[in-house]
C-alpha cells in the first residue's frame, strides 16, 4: 500500500495517484490540494475535518467513505462509487460530480453551494438539515430519497419525477424546476416561491397554505390541486389545464391567468386585485365573494360561473363574454365594457392577419 507521504511526493510533482489499494486509509488533515485519484481503491477511507481544493477523484471506488466535518472546494468526481459515504458537517463549494453512485449516503448539516451534479445514482439517500444554493441537478435519480428540513435556493433541477422523495418542511426559493412531476405529493404549508415549474404535473397535488409567490405555473396540468390559503401574488399560469382545483382564500393579486383553461374549480373569497385573466377560457367555476378590482377580464369567456357578492370595482370587461353566468350582487361600480373603437380596430387587425 503506497504511503501518503508518496502520495504527497507524486502530488508536488502533479503526478496522479493511479489504480492504488488506499482501503482505510485515514486522510484526516493530509493536504491533499491538487490531488488526482485515478481508479484507485478508497473504500472506507478517511477524509475528517481535511481541507480538500482542486482534488479530483476519477473513476474511484470510495464506498463508506467519511467526510465528516470537511470542506471541499472545487472537487471532482467522475464515474466514481460513493455507496453509504458520510457527508456530516461538511461543506461543497465549486464541485462537480459527473455519473456518481451515491445510494445510501448520508448528508446531515452540509451546504452545497455553487455545485453541479449529473446523471448521478442518488436513491434513498438521506439529505437532513442541507442547504443549497446555486447548485444543479441535471439527469439525476432520486428513488426512496428522503429530505428533511433542507432549503434550496438559486437551484436547476429540471425533469425530475419528485414524487420518488419523501420530502419533510423543505423550501425552494428562486429555482427552475420545470417539467418535474409532482403529482399526489403533499406540500402543505411549504415553500416553492420565486420558481419557475413550467409544464410540471401537479395531479392531486396538496399545496394548501403553501408560499408560492411569483412563481410560475404556465403549461401545467392542475386536476384536482389544493391551493385552498396558499400565497400566489404576482404568480402566472399562463396557457394552463386547471381542472376541479381548489384555490379557496387564496392570494392571486396581481397574478395572470391569460389563456388559461378552468373548469369545474372553485376560487370563493380568492384576492384577485389587479390580475390578468385576458382570454381566459372559465367554465362551471365559483368566483362568488372575491376581490377582483382593476383586473383584466378581456376576450375572456366565463361560462356558467357564478361571480356572486364579488367586488369588481373597476374591472375592465372588453369583448368578455359571460352566457349563463351570475353576478348576483356583485359590486362592478366603475367597471368598464366593451371598448368600440378598440373592438373594430382589433378586428380590422385580424382580418388582415388573416389575408
């Protein structure tokens, strides 16, 4: 078995450590800056309270390995096999790590910053009190994978099927997390604010009381979806299914809802003020004791719903279209209708469009 002081020796000479039987070995406080690995046997070996730079580990067998109270700053891992490795109190700036195996690791009390990780093996892996910022996952599995009270923020994590992790009072603040199925998961109460989920799934998705500020849902598929109390100012759901869902009491202002799709949902005592619903298409929905002052209703059409004892002060209703619809003591003081001169310009316009 080579030596570290060998190793070290290599290491000045940026000479790689290559296919070597390092099994156990212990690397507590061993500077190691520099160091490449290649193809070397690392099970079980020891990297506590070490300052790790520019160490790059390529191809490596290190399952068991312990990383307890170890900072790593622009590390690399390539191919490698982290099986059952432990990650407590340690911290990742600037890592990279490409095609890893990390079933069954343990990250407990680590941040994570500024780091990228693809087509890793991360299934039920215990992820407890981290913090991420700035980080990618890209292509990356999650089976069985539990987190528990980790917040994420500045995050790429894109097409992933959410639904394979038990997540536990976890938050995502600024983040692009489109395309991902959530569907039957339950997010009450947490937090998704500032993300853009674009095209995700949210099926029967319980976001009840949830912080969904200015995050954006256009293109989703919302059937049956609790949002009953959630916070969704300034949020979009533009072109989006929304089918059976429950956005009771919550806060839309100044959300957009322009082409959407509503059938079947229920929005009574909803915050709409100053919202843009333009050529939303609403059917069989309840808008009864909402606030909806200056928003935006043109070229929707609103179809059997029921707007009963809402308050449209100064609503702008331009070519909406309402059969069979109940305003019941709706408040639409200062409202505006139709625009004629705007109406014939527009349609002057498509015709043209048209030819």
């Amino acid at each position: 078995m080579i030596s570290i002081a060998r190793i070290q020796q290599l290491a000045a000479h940026a000479q790689p450590i290559h296919q070597e039987d390092l099994r156990g070995m212990d690397f507590s406080q061993v500077d190691l800056h520099g160091v490449t690995f290649h193809e070397s046997d690392l099970r079980g070996a020891i990297f506590h309270n070490n300052q790790l730079a520019q160490t790059h580990f390529l191809r490596c067998q290190l399952e068991g390995s312990r990383w307890e109270q170890t900072h790593l700053d622009g590390v690399h891992f390539v191919n490698s096999v982290l099986t059952e490795s432990q990650w407590q109190h340690a911290e990742m700036i600037r890592g990279t790590l490409t095609q890893c195996d990390f079933r069954e690791a343990v990250f407990e009390t680590v941040p994570i910053t500024k780091s990228m990780w693809t087509e890793c093996a991360l299934s039920q892996v215990k992820w407890n009190q981290v913090t991420v910022d700035s980080t990618g996952f890209l292509s990356c599995t999650f089976p069985k994978s539990q987190l528990k009270h980790c917040h994420f923020r500045n995050i790429l994590w894109i097409r992933t099927d959410f639904t394979q992790l038990e997540m536990e009072d976890c938050q995502f603040d600024t983040g692009l997390l489109a395309e991902s199925n959530f569907a039957g998961m339950s997010l009450r109460n947490g937090k998704l604010a500032r993300c853009t989920l674009q095209g995700s799934d949210f099926t029967e998705t319980d976001l009840r009381g949830a912080d969904l500020t200015q995050s954006n849902f256009s293109q989703c598929h919302l059937d049956r979806t609790q949002f009953a109390g959630a916070k969704l100012r300034s949020s979009l759901f533009l072109e989006t299914e929304i089918h059976n869902c429950d956005f009771q009491k919550c806060d839309l202002q100044r959300s957009n809802f322009q082409k959407a799709s509503v059938v079947d949902s229920t929005f009574a005592q909803a915050d709409f003020e100053k919202s843009w619903l333009a050529h939303m298409v609403c059917e069989n929905s309840d808008f009864s004791h909402t606030s909806m002052q200056r928003s935006d209703f043109s070229h929707a059409q609103l179809n059997h719903c029921d707007f009963s004892h809402s308050h449209l002060q100064w609503a702008r209703f331009h070519l909406t279209q309402d059969p069979h619809t109940r305003w019941r003591g709706a408040n639409r003081r200062g409202s505006f209708g139709t625009d004629k001169k705007l109406a014939k310009a527009q349609q002057r316009i498509l015709q043209r469009e048209i030819v």
